[in-house]
C-alpha cells in the first residue's frame, strides 16, 4: 500500500516539474555544451559510456521511449 503511494507520488510530482520548465531550454544541460565557451578547456571523456556502452544504449533506448533515470 505504501509502495503504491510512494509510486504515484513520484509520478505525480515528476508531471509537475517537467510542467514547470525545470528541463526545459534553459537547463543546465542545454546551456553547457561541448564547444560552448563556458565549458572549454574541460578535458571530455567518453567514461562511463566506455566501459559499459550495452548499458547505456539499453537506457538511451528506454528515454527515447520518454523513460529516463539515473543512478547514484
């Protein structure tokens, strides 16, 4: 019962946060780019996407499908 609860609570309040512009243009993502000025001469590496690349194209597949998370 609380599972339940805490599943639609969590699916509620992501509605609301993409609702509100919070991944929007103006994330902080979108705003530093490759290339971008702001975040040059940053040293770009490919980890973790190189040392386990079945798992991120698996994950890549599933946000195209409007499914993302992450990992901490």
């Amino acid at each position: 019962m609380i599972r339940r609860l805490v599943a639609a609570l969590s699916i509620a309040c992501a509605g609301t946060a993409s609702a509100q512009g919070l991944s929007g243009p103006s994330s902080v993502e979108a705003e530093l780019k490759p290339g971008d000025g702001l975040t040059d001469p940053q040293y770009r590496s490919g980890f973790p996407r190189n040392i386990a690349p079945g798992w991120f194209r698996w994950k890549d597949r599933l946000a195209e499908s409007g499914f993302r998370f992450n990992v901490d």
